[in-house]
C-alpha cells in the first residue's frame, strides 16, 4: 500500500508584490487504492472559507417560502407523499420514531425512498442529533431490506443525503435517498473491482490493512468506536471529507442496530464540526457492497461525507469543470490538519 505524493510549483508574477515572481506550492497525491489524484493547495482555506459561509437573510428566506409547500411537513406528509407497493410496504409507509420513509414521487433508481427526518422544517447542523440520524438510518435500512425482499435483483443499494440547496437538496426540511439498483453506481463498482484485485494479489483486505495503517501512522484516524472507523483519507477528493469504515461488514443488510447508533452519532460529531466552522451545507453517501453479501471477504461498507459551498450571493458552485468532467479536484487544507481539529469531535 503506497500513499505516493509529490511536490508542485506554479509561478506567477504578481501585480500586489510588484509584478515579482511568486512560487504557489501544490502537492499531489494519489489515492492508495484507485489511484484517483487530488491536488492539495495548502495556504488557501481561509480566502476559500467565505465560499462555505451562508447569508443568514438568504436562508431565512428560503426556509419561509418553501415551508407552507413543503410536503414532509407534518400534516402535508399524510396528503401527499407517495405511499409503498404492498409487496414492500403493506401499511404504505415506514416509520421509526420521528422519522418517515415514503416513496420518491420521481424515482432516481429501480427503488427510491425518501427519508423524512423530523417535523421540523429546517435545522442548523449541530441539530441534526445523533437519536435523529440513527431513527433515519435505520428505517433507511428496513426499507432496503423490505425492497431487497420483494426485488431480489435490486442488489445494489445506497443511503444519501444531500442539505441546502448547494448541497443538492430541492428541500431544506432534512431527509435523506434510500435508492437501490440492479447495477452498482460507479464509484461503488471502481471500488469493488479493486478491492477484489487486492484481495486476490495479497489475500488481505485493503479496508483492514488501511485502518491498521492508519491507525499506526495517526495522524488521519479520528475515533473509533465499536466496529465503526473514523477517518479522513490520505488523498480527499472532496472539501473536509471524513470517512467511517464499518469493520467486518460489506452491506446494509449486515449492519445491526449498534453499527447504526454508531454512526449516526459519529454523523452529528463531524456534522457539529461543519457547523462550528461556519458550514451549513453537505453531502453524504453510504457505499455498499452487493446486498447479496458476495464481497464479505474484500470490502468494508463506508459512509462518506463531504462539506459543501453555503448559500449566499453571488452565487458559486464548488463543482467545476475539473470536478464535474474531469474528474479530478483539490482540497484547500491538507487532511492531517482538519484532522487534528475534527479529532476532538469523534474522541470526546
């Protein structure tokens, strides 16, 4: 396993020191087990920081006029969202504690549920507690199981959550995508295949010889807890992105109601972390392997979560061309940094 980097130089001459010559240093890396580069561009998070921050009046704005048509609002919800087939859902709709599983009126894949989180319309990060995330999870995951069940062929399944419009999200009211699928999405299907590849060259698994790695170097593992790994990776391909590595488990489907607990609550510590700094948009994404259990030997499920640009004007999107076509992007502070400052969120 090679975490491989190098230096680079750009040099301009820059018209605020007197047109002298000015030598920006980049690193690249490149990820240990795809291989994907991301440049890392030290020095820039503070004049990129503005970028995360939201306008208070802009938000305030948004949570007015989209709160009376907001259809998981309570009382809309009953009305007018979608209700299950019988073969997944005989009573219509899933429910644990304050939080709601309904189909997605314009379904993304084969299966699309949409995960209501609570009553409340609109929520600052640092309250979107870990009883709530845990409660959203865990319906999401009875709801693939229910899918799985009556569809064998959706074997490819994912929880997402996309927050402020930056993020993705046509409504601020939370609610997380639970979405299944006969074929793996990509990054899920890069991962697998080179997992496999791992696995058949050193009969180990990458997820635990990274986690031992880490663990070992220390300065990019955060906390752990119970089966639950938290890291930030070596290359980040996205702003402040954190890693949870579930240990021993490939699926969702594998996943008990501990496993859940534990990572929703490490979910709102990273979220809280986002807050602290200013960020009120994310996303996240949990990659599973097949739900069929079939990459029990190689691949660990994870959950992945990234910051995202905040909402005020002018308007910019952290999701450019670089990114958006060729997929490659930078970060704007090395991932040993943030690491040190998120560290205390997920060991206190």
């Amino acid at each position: 396993m090679e975490l491989w980097s190098r230096e680079g130089r750009a040099v301009i001459l820059n018209p605020a020191r007197g047109f002298e010559p000015e030598i920006q240093v980049l690193e690249y890396r490149r990820d240990p087990l795809t291989g994907r580069l991301t440049v890392v561009a030290r020095g820039r998070s503070g004049y990129v920081m503005r970028s995360f921050r939201s306008d208070e009046a802009l938000v305030r704005e948004l949570v007015e006029a989209t709160a009376e048509r907001c259809p998981f609002c309570p009382g809309a919800l009953e009305e007018r969202t979608p209700k299950f087939p019988p073969e997944v859902a005989p009573e219509g709709r899933l429910r644990v504690g304050d939080c709601w599983a309904v189909p997605a009126l314009f379904a993304h894949m084969d299966f699309n549920a949409i995960i209501i989180l609570g009553r409340q319309h609109f929520r600052r990060l640092h309250e979107l507690s870990a009883d709530l995330l845990r409660d959203g999870l865990s319906v999401g995951v009875e709801v693939i199981r229910r899918a799985h069940r009556a569809y064998p062929h959706l074997n490819y399944a994912t929880i997402v959550m996309n927050y402020m419009p930056t993020g993705g999200a046509s409504q601020p009211h939370p609610h997380m995508q639970a979405l299944a699928s006969p074929e793996p999405f990509n990054r899920v299907r890069e991962l697998l295949a080179r997992s496999l590849e791992y696995h058949r060259a050193t009969s180990g698994n990458f997820w635990a010889d990274l986690v031992e790695r880490e663990a070992e170097e220390g300065s990019r593992l955060v906390g752990h807890v119970g089966r639950t790994w938290w890291l930030v990776p070596f290359a980040p391909e996205r702003r402040y992105e954190v890693w949870c590595l579930v240990e021993g488990a490939s699926s969702l489907l594998e996943l008990a109601s501990d496993d859940l607990a534990q990572m929703a609550g490490g979910l709102a510590r990273v979220l809280r972390f986002y807050s602290d700094m200013g960020i009120l948009a994310f996303n996240m994404a949990i990659l599973s392997g097949p739900l069929d259990g079939s990459a029990k030997d190689y691949f660990w499920l994870q959950m992945r979560i990234c910051a995202r640009f905040g909402l005020s004007r002018p308007f910019l999107s952290d999701f450019w061309a670089l990114s958006a076509l060729l997929d490659t992007d930078e970060v704007f502070e090395a991932p040993e940094d943030y690491a040190a400052r998120l560290r205390p969120y997920l060991s206190a």
